[in-house]
C-alpha cells in the first residue's frame, strides 16, 4: 500500500473508533451499538479492493480490540474486520465508480450481519456466550438498521476521499508519469530539439556541404 493510503486509513480508522467509543457506545440504545468502524473499513475496501480491505480491516479491529473498554480477547474484532474487508472488497467496481447506492447498501448489511455471527462464532469458540444472554436475533436486526441507517452519511464520503488519494499527483504511479511525459515534452517542443533526427540532420547538412564544394571545384578545373 502506498503511503497516502496508509496516512489516509490510519486517519479514518482512528477518528471512526474515537467516535465510536467515545459517543455511539454511550448513546444507550437497544440492541447492537453502530459500528462506524466497520463502516469506515467497507467504505476503503470499496475503493482499494480485497487485499487493502483485508489489511484494513485488520488493523482497525486490533485497534478496537486494544482500546478500552473492550472485554474480549485481544485479535478477536482483528479476524472478523478483516474477513470482512476482504469480501467487501471483491465487491469494489472495475471501473472505480458506483452505478447506484443499491450495491453498497447491500453490502452494508450483508457486513453488518456477517460481522455479528463472525463475532458471536469466535465468541462461542473461545468461551464468550454474551451473544445468547442479549440475543442473537435482536442484535443481527439492531445492527444492521444501525449501520444502514448511518451508511449514506459514511461510507459515500470515506469513498470520495480515498478516491481523491488515489488520484494524488504526488503518488508513485502518477509521478514517475507526469515527469516522464514533462520532460519528453519540453525536450521535444520547449528547446525545439529532435534527439531522434538529429543526427539524420547533421548527415544531410554534412553530405550537401561536400557536394557543393566539389561542384565549386570542378568549375574552377573547367576553367
């Protein structure tokens, strides 16, 4: 990953868990909290694809996992975003441009549904039997209202930006390019310079310079 995506990523994911634990987590409503994390993922996967989604996606639940008041074990949140970002990103369009909101809508609650039975799977693995005392089918229903319901105000935005990163002229790709091309102009049209036909130039002038001294001396032999 270039550096803009990662400077990008690192900035979403940290502002989205700060957010999140520090104002969605104490809003007190019923069933499952508004994950704008996952949000935050899905909408740079979308963008960046399945490998960035993948890593992303690992990244932000470590974090979560790390920041408190988190009560579960360390890597659990980690596996899930980054199943999760991965999958979401196989969904990201060739062309890099949505032809709706239907198709990320869709993916926001296939994410948010997936994202509660990973979790609750993991949990039951390693013990944690949370899910069954809240209930499953409560929080499969809260969570994916939540997160559809706050999409259109995320995952559009985190998109635009991470397009416009991509579109970076300080970027590896778009710089090596841009230089090359400058440069081959300037010494093509700038200095009026032909490096391909000046040697061609110099032959020509050299041989007509020959021709018309031997021309100027055989006229002075005829004479």
């Amino acid at each position: 990953m270039r550096f803009n995506r990662i400077l990008l990523s690192t900035t979403l994911v940290v502002v989205a868990l700060v957010v999140q634990v520090c104002v969605l987590a104490r809003l007190q409503l019923p069933g499952a909290v508004p994950d704008l994390l996952l949000l935050t993922v899905l909408g740079l996967a979308l963008v960046y694809g399945h490998v960035g989604g993948a890593f992303i996606g690992f990244g932000a639940g470590l974090l979560a996992d790390l920041a408190p008041p988190a009560d579960h074990a360390a890597g659990r949140y980690a596996l899930v975003l980054c199943v999760i970002g991965y999958l979401a990103g196989l969904a990201k369009p060739e062309t890099g441009q949505l032809r709706s909101a239907a198709g990320p809508m869709v993916v926001v609650v296939g994410a948010a549904v997936g994202t509660t039975l990973l979790y609750a799977g993991v949990g039951a693995l390693v013990g944690d039997t949370a899910a069954r005392h809240v209930g499953l089918g409560s929080l499969l229903f809260t969570a994916a209202l939540y997160d559809l319901l706050l999409a259109p105000f995320v995952v559009p935005g985190v998109m635009a930006l991470a397009r416009r990163a991509e579109n970076d002229p300080l970027g590896d790709s778009g710089g090596s390019g841009k230089v090359s091309d400058v440069s081959s102009g300037w010494l093509s049209a700038g200095t009026g310079l032909r490096i391909g036909n000046q040697r061609g130039g110099l032959r020509m002038k050299s041989v007509k310079a020959r021709a018309a001294r031997a021309g100027r001396i055989k006229g002075v032999k005829r004479l």
